[in-house]
C-alpha cells in the first residue's frame, strides 16, 4: 500500500497531513508519486500518522 492510498483510507486531507508532517503540499504530492528522495526520519513519521509499518508503505511491492 502507499501512502497516498493510506491517508485517504484514514481520510486525512493532503494539506492536513503535510502540515502534521512539516513538509509543503508540493513535496507530499512527489512523497506520494514516489519523485521523492525520502529521509528515514520522514519515513518514520509517515508510518507513525498513518499507523502502518515503514515496510509496508515503502518498500511493499
């Protein structure tokens, strides 16, 4: 699953979520079209927020 598809699973609007996440809008949407070089440390709040493992976020085929 991706995170695109898990923030709207939990209903959390985009802009909501990048602001819990301390990211802009712009950087969320390449987070979540995968564009993005990701920190571990970011990795980790996202799987915290969405309450999902890093794995299965990330790097579940």
């Amino acid at each position: 699953m991706n995170v695109k598809l898990k923030r709207i699973e939990k209903g959390i609007k985009q802009q909501d979520f990048a602001k819990a996440l301390g990211v802009s809008r712009a950087t969320l949407v390449k987070i979540e079209k995968e564009e993005y070089d990701i920190r571990l440390s970011l990795m980790k709040k996202i799987s915290e927020l969405l309450e999902t493992p890093v794995q299965e976020l990330f790097f579940n085929e």
